[in-house]
C-alpha cells in the first residue's frame, strides 16, 4: 500500500526520488504457492534440503510478514528469496469496530481493489467472514455485494490473506470458524477458493479442521456436484431464498436458470456422502417472504430433507429495494417451519452499527 519516498540506496541524494513504479509487484506471493510447490524453493541457491518446510512454517505458522522476518534463513538464502517471491500481497486499509465486538476489516489488493472481512465474536465461538470474489456476478436484488457485479476473483492467496490478517488483528480471540459468507460467490471462483481451503485444512498450512470452514452458495447443481467430489468435508451453506424457481430468478438475477430439485439433490448426496452439515439460508424480507404461504412451500420442498433451515432476516442496505421483517413475523415463520418437522434458527444481526452486515461496510469505505 504505502511505497518508500525515495529509493534506499544507490541513488545520488541530491536528485528527485524517481515517481515509484505504477505496474504491481510481479513477484508471485508465497501465500499463493499451494503447499507441495513449496518445494521447489529447495533450488533456490544457498538452500538446504529443509529450507522449504521452514519457509512454509515461516508463512502459515510463525506468521512472517516478509522475507527478512524469516531470521533463521540465512542473509544471501534471504535475499535469493526476495528477488523470486514476496510473501503476501494484499495490506490492511482500515478497521470498522462495532459496539458488538464484530470487527470489520477492509484490506486493499495490490492493483488498488479493496476487500472486506468481518470477525465476529460470540459467546463461544469466533467466527471469520471471507471474501471469495471483489463484488459478485449473481447480483441479488438484497445484497450489497453483487450490486456493482463482479470485478475479479481473489487468488488462493488473497482469501488466505484475510485470515492471517485478523489474526494479527485479533490475538487474543482465536478464531474457530470461517465461513465463506463476504463478497463473492465461491463457486464462480471454485479452484482458488478449493486452493485456499486445502491450505486452511492442511497440518502443515493453517490446520483448521474441516467441520469449522463453510462454504455459502447460491448452489448450482453443478457446482454442488463439484463441491461434493472435494475430500475436504467442509460444510455447505444453500442460498434458497425462496422455495420457488421463478422467485429465486428475481431475487438473484445472476443465477441464470434455477432448478431448486435439482440443487437440493445435488447438496443431499454431499450431505450423505460425508455426514456434514447442510443448511439451507432464507435472507427473509418483508412482503417477500416472511408469510405463512412462503413458510408452506418451504415445509412441501424441504419435508423430509436432512438440511437445519437458518432464517437471516433481511440487513437493511442503503438504495436497495427491500424492507427488513418485523421480528414476529421471522419468528412465526421459524414456529410454523419448527411445528412441520423443520429444524429451523433465526440469525442475529451483527455489526449493523458500522454497516458490516453482510458485505456493507466495502460500499461505503472506499
Ligand atoms: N454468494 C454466497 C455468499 C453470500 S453471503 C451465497 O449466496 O450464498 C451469505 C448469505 O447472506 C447469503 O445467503 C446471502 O444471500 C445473505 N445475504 C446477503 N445480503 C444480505 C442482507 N443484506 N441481509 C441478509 N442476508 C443477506
């Protein structure tokens, strides 16, 4: 983010610092590196047949920020390092404290786009919202995500980034579930996001155990099938929304076609498959679907269907044309889902004070 005022050394001081160079840094990040390519820096001159793990430790492990923090390497093993790699690539832009404890967390990229993350703190858990994507192609008529589309994917290293960032942030709130719930949809970004996770996953990357990540998708069957062939048994998160195919199309109008059998099937044998969890989440809006006659369709689709259905009631966000429920009728809708058979929750809004709900807080911060 911040460039050096003048060149440190070899310049002739009496002379203007020349401008910093515009083009971003080409040096590939290590954060990118999946785990195993680490072993290609054993070539690296002055390395030792450990130098890869200890490089990677120095990463995922011990946190190095950069490559002279890694003080074990020897000084030219360092700068042969520095020269081929840079350690991460995106920096801190500004913190969003929230009078819950949710912190919201905006990091800038290296080509100048910003990301957000929120941490959020609760009795018993932490939990970390990540960005898959800067903005997002499905363009949900309630999100504020998607409502400028979809910039670009982030790199396996720059979803990995926020975790290590907060962390650094937060150290004396250890964090025990991620979730992949901040701008993007994962899917559109499939590889890298499979990239990032099989680092979270790994020993010898971040070791978070699979049952704490989730993955939140609009669901296209497809993409629930692709998910399914993934080993990692990370949970899965289905946008639904709405129990009809012609709504759902509304509501995300980057979806293309919708075919809720179909996507429900493809989440069912993943579920079955790895014995996970699988929710199903309704962002509820007024007049939408907060009403009795939404909670039927709900309980005829999902009867029967391994899945705990999380109602969100709508985060209000500024231009859209929607309007949050009355806390009854969320309430009502969770009764009559619970009397069918339905193991139902009702979502708590968290840092609506700072507008870090639900991927506000990028909108109005830059
Ligand atoms: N693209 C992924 C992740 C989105 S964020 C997906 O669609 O699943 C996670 C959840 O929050 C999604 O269900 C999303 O629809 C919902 N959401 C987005 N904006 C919201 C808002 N303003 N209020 C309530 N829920 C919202």
């Amino acid at each position: 983010m911040s460039r050096p005022e003048s060149p440190k050394s070899g310049a002739d001081a009496t002379r203007p610092a020349p401008s910093p160079p515009s083009a971003p840094d080409p040096r590939p990040a290590l954060t990118d590196l999946p785990l195993d390519d680490f072993d290609v820096l054993a070539e690296l001159p002055g390395a030792r047949k450990f130098t890869p793990k200890q490089i990677r430790a120095w990463v995922w492990q011990r946190g190095a920020r950069n490559v002279d923090a890694m003080t074990d390497l020897s000084k030219p093993l360092r700068a042969a390092l520095n020269e081929r790699y840079r350690v991460r690539r995106s920096a801190l832009s500004s913190t969003h404290p929230s009078n819950d404890g949710t912190l919201g967390v905006l990091s800038r990229l290296d080509d100048g786009e910003v990301i957000e993350s929120v941490s959020i703190p609760e009795e018993r858990r932490h939990t970390l919202c990540l960005s898959s994507q800067v903005g997002c192609a499905v363009r949900c008529s309630f999100c504020a995500s998607g409502q400028q589309g979809v910039t670009r994917n982030l790199s396996a290293g720059e979803i990995l980034e926020q975790i290590l960032l907060v962390r650094e942030l937060r150290p004396e709130l250890p964090l025990s579930n991620y979730v992949f719930m901040g701008s993007g949809e994962p899917t559109h970004n499939l590889a890298n996001v499979l990239a990032a996770i099989r680092v979270m996953n790994a020993d010898e990357g971040l070791g978070i155990g699979a049952r704490r990540i989730t993955v939140s998708t609009v669901g296209n069957p497809a993409a629930l099938t692709k998910l399914a062939e993934e080993p990692i048994p990370f949970h899965v998160a289905l946008s639904l929304h709405s129990p009809e195919d012609a709504q759902r199309e509304q509501l995300m109008p980057g979806l293309g076609r919708s075919d809720l059998r179909a996507s429900l099937a493809a989440a069912r044998e993943r579920f079955e498959r790895n014995h996970r969890r699988l929710t199903i989440e309704v962002a509820v809006m007024a007049g939408v679907n907060d009403d009795t006659r939404t909670g039927h369709a709900l309980i005829e689709l999902l009867r029967g269907y391994p899945a705990i259905v999380n109602l969100i009631p709508w985060n209000p966000v500024d231009g859209l044309p929607h309007r949050a429920p009355e806390a009854a009728k969320v309430d009502a809708l969770a009764d009559q889902l619970g009397a069918a058979g339905l193991t139902t929750t009702v979502r708590r809004p968290r840092g609506q004070d700072v507008g870090v709900a639900c991927g506000q807080l990028r909108r109005h911060a830059h």
